[in-house]
C-alpha cells in the first residue's frame, strides 16, 4: 500500500534538504527527551554518542541514543537519533521498491519506545525518517522519500484514551486533506498486525511510508505535524492511568503481552530489519525491546476477564472516531 499526500503544485519541483531534516529530528529528539523525562520525574536518561567512519564499514554516519531505564513511571524509554549512509539499500528497503536495489542511500530518523512500569500505562512507539538515494543510470533523477507514523499498545484498555488518541492522529494529518487519516489509520491496522498470531499488536495510530508525491516541503511538513502530535497524544493517557493500583496478575499479563510486541519487531518490522540487514548499531536498533518479558505455552484469558476484554473489545480493527 503506497499513498501520499495531496500534491501540490507550488512545491512540485522543490528539492529535497536532508540539512533541514536534519536539524528538525534533532531539535524533536530534544523535546521528547525534555518531555519524557519530566513525566517521569525519577530518572535521567543517558546519552550514547556514536559515530561510523566512512571507510571499510557497511554504514557510515553517527547519532545519539538515549535510553531512561528503571524510572519512577517508565521502566525503559529510548528515543533514538541516526544520520547514516550506506553504499547498497538493504533488501527491507527496496521489497516495495526493486528498481533501487544496490543504490548507495542517506537516511536519517528518530525513534522512540516507551514501556511503562504500569500495565495501566500503554506502552507507545514513534518514527519519523527521511531516505535519499540515487538509482544507477547516470541521467536518473534523485529518489527520496519520507514515512513514520506512532501506535499505542496497551494492556488494559480504556475507550477514552483510544478515542482521544486517535483524534489527535486525525488532527496531525487533518491540514494534508481529510482522506489521510482514514488511510493511514488502516494502513497502520495492517502494518502492526502479527501474522504468525493473527492477531493486531494494539489499537493503531498512523503508519505512512514510500510519501514523496507533493513535492518536498510538503511532505517534510507532513512528517513535522506526525513528528509534533506525539506527545500531546501520548502524555494526557500518561497521566490519567499512571497512579492506578496494579498487583501481579496485571504485571504478569503485561510481561505476557510483551512478548508480542519483541515477536513483531524481531520478526516483521521494516525498521528493525533495515538497521540489522545494513550493519546499524545494534544497541540502538534494540533499544526498542522492553527490559522484560515473558512467554506461557498456549494461554488464553479467563472468560469475562479484563485480560478478555482486551483481545475481546480493543484487539479488534475498529474505527474510533465513529461517534467524535
């Protein structure tokens, strides 16, 4: 599934800036990591700096990793920033795009897992990226392209985070035309969905990829809107549910559900597989997996239970706006 937002024809030719991307990502990298770590209000987040060089390494190119671990609210948050350039797109890259296939590429992103101590707190994901590159005929113009979106995963569920959730989704894509949400919405349905569960990861959000049709400073806009609804999506569900009283049989069903969520990203996600398959830092790429987890051989929820509920009720595409 491929779309893109409206073109427009005042930006139609304009060309692709990977400085000002650059400095957007990491001026947001900064307001996340201010913004996390007042929520949390216990812990600090540590910063690792790490830099490739240019020669005898698949990827060349640096970025910032910070990680706040055992927090008063989150037991792992890491927001990520990388700028990388690799002389041959890894297969994750060109599966809905073969003619680039072996072109040398320049990407940038930031990303973000947060996994609450609280299983009444939703575990929440977020990117943004930018990919350059050049195919190989001389005369062939740049291809470029942008994708990101953010999804909630949550434990328990409550109707009234997912509905204020996703209407802050519909208000980050509302300024690119009324037809994105809806798109992207699905598109994010479909993409965090386990296949070897048959079952969706969480409730969604957005998911975009492959956006480069309106021209460059629209799309960079559109990435800028997704980049910027995160926190007040993500920070009002935080607040409402971080000092509810949890015991064990909450903490083991999150531990359980955990274990979806590494299944999904060790097996299907685009963005785990294109930093190992290109040589990335592997710290990094794995910051996105909670600190702990676990597995049970063949468990099912007792009928009639809030851990049902969840499969029951919010495990299921559905649209939460229908009625707001």
């Amino acid at each position: 599934m491929t779309t893109a937002v409206t073109a427009d024809p005042d930006h139609a030719a304009d060309s692709p800036d990977s400085t000002a991307v650059r400095q957007y990502l990491e001026a947001l990298q900064q307001r996340l990591t201010e913004a996390l770590q007042a929520a949390d209000g216990g812990a600090h987040f540590i910063e690792d700096v790490w830099e490739r060089p240019a020669t005898g390494a698949a990827l060349a190119g640096g970025g910032r990793s910070r990680v706040l671990r055992e927090g008063a609210l989150f037991e792992q948050a890491g927001i990520n920033f990388s700028h990388v350039r690799g002389a041959r797109l890894p297969p994750s890259a060109t599966a809905q795009r073969p003619e680039l296939a072996g072109c040398g590429f320049e990407a940038l992103g930031v990303s973000l897992v947060v996994h609450p101590r609280n299983p009444y707190v939703p575990t929440s994901h977020a990117n943004v990226r930018f990919f350059s590159t050049v195919p190989d005929a001389a005369d062939a113009a740049p291809v470029w392209w942008f994708g990101g979106g953010f999804d909630l995963t949550p434990y328990y569920g409550f109707e009234a985070d997912c509905v204020h959730w996703h209407r802050t989704v519909r208000e980050a894509c509302a300024p690119f035309g009324a037809d994105l949400y809806p798109r992207y919405k699905q598109w994010c349905d479909e993409y965090f969905f386990l296949r070897h569960r048959q079952e969706p990861r969480g409730i969604g959000g957005l998911f975009f990829d492959d956006l480069n049709t309106g021209g460059f400073a629209r799309c960079f806009a559109f990435l800028r809107s997704v980049g910027d609804h995160y926190l007040p999506a993500y920070l009002p569900i935080v607040e409402r549910r971080r000092d509810l009283p949890y015991g064990e049989r909450e903490r083991e069903f999150q531990l359980y559900r955990r274990g979806r969520y590494v299944e999904f990203n060790l097996v299907q996600d685009r963005g785990t597989l294109f930093g190992l398959q290109s040589g990335g830092r592997t710290e990094s790429i794995l910051m996105s997996l909670p600190p702990r987890v676990r597995w049970e051989y063949n468990w099912h929820p007792q009928p009639g239970s809030p851990e049902a509920r969840l499969y029951e009720v919010f495990l299921q595409p559905r649209d939460w706006l229908a009625a707001n």
